[in-house]
C-alpha cells in the first residue's frame, strides 16, 4: 500500500509542476496584485469539485479542503512573485 501511495505522489508532485507552470503564465497577465484573488472563479471552482466528488462518490469534506489549500496556496505563491508593471 505504501509503495502505491509513493507512486501517487510522485505523479501528484508532477502536476502540481505542470499547475504552477500555467499558473505563473496567468500571472504574467494580470496588471494589477488586485486581480490575483477572485473570489466569484473560487467558489465556482469549489462548486464544480464538489458535484465532481458527489458524482464520483468522493467524500466532499476531503476534495473541499484540498482544493482550498491549493487555491489559497497559489494565491499566496502569485501574491510573493507579482511584479508591478
């Protein structure tokens, strides 16, 4: 079972890479520190995992806390890297 869960991870790392790349390509957009957080596209992200994770019979508790601790956590990725144009 560890051996299974390492391997996850390992693909998990990889698209946390993947994210972070699009993420700092989005941050090159955006003009203005104000337009990082967005809280109306947050909920709707929330929204959509949460019927995700109903219809595929997954505890939403668990996908909630998840995606926001990926939301909030790149929020304050993209809030230490913008640059003022």
């Amino acid at each position: 079972a560890r051996s299974k869960i390492d391997k996850l991870d390992k693909k998990i790392l990889y698209l946390v890479k993947k994210r972070t790349t699009i993420v700092k390509l989005m941050l090159r957009l955006k003009e203005h520190k104000k337009q990082i957080v967005d809280h109306k596209r947050i909920n709707e992200i929330l929204k959509n995992i949460k019927n995700r994770s109903i219809k595929n019979g997954v505890d939403t508790q668990i996908t909630r806390r998840i995606w926001k601790s990926i939301i909030w956590s790149y929020i304050d990725f993209q809030k230490r890297k913008f640059k003022k144009k």
